[in-house]
C-alpha cells in the first residue's frame, strides 16, 4: 500500500510540473528531462553582503527559471523617442 501511495504522489507532482512547464510554453523548446536538470542546477548561496545571488547559472537558464516565476522579471528600460526631450512650461 505505501509504494502504490508513493507513485501515487510522483504521478500528480509529475503532471502538476507537466502543467505548469506547458502554460509557461517551455516545453516547446525544451525536454521534460532538461527544464528537470535546469531546476535540479538551481543554487543559491549567500554572498559577503548577505545577498542571495544564483550560483553557475547562463542566461538562458536564468530565463526559465523567470518564465517559471522562479526569479523576478528582469526591467525592461521604456523606450523613449529620439531627440531632445519635450520642455515643461
């Protein structure tokens, strides 16, 4: 009875991730097994000025963990039209 509870449970974490990697659409790009090994990579470690910070992670893993809403969006800079900006009388 316990081994059938413990499938049990992987069966439903297994597919709760499934669910959640298909509505961030990484499984477009990506295998179940690698978003799976970019998760199992993600370290954080306190740093001297007691910051958490990522630890040997690339960009293109930092973007899934931000697509997983994992880590915060990165700031996108507004776009500001060319030229010298408008005088305020």
């Amino acid at each position: 009875i316990g081994s059938e509870f413990c499938n049990f449970l992987s069966t439903v974490l297994s597919f709760k991730l499934i669910n959640k990697f298909d509505k961030a659409e990484l499984l477009n790009t990506f295998t179940y097994k690698k978003i799976m090994s970019i998760l199992k990579r993600a370290k954080q470690a306190r740093i001297n000025s007691g910051d958490w910070q990522l630890i040997n992670m690339n960009p293109s893993q930092v973007k899934v963990l931000q697509k997983l809403s994992l880590l915060p969006q990165d700031e996108v800079p507004t776009k500001r039209s060319p030229g010298r900006p408008k005088k305020n009388v």
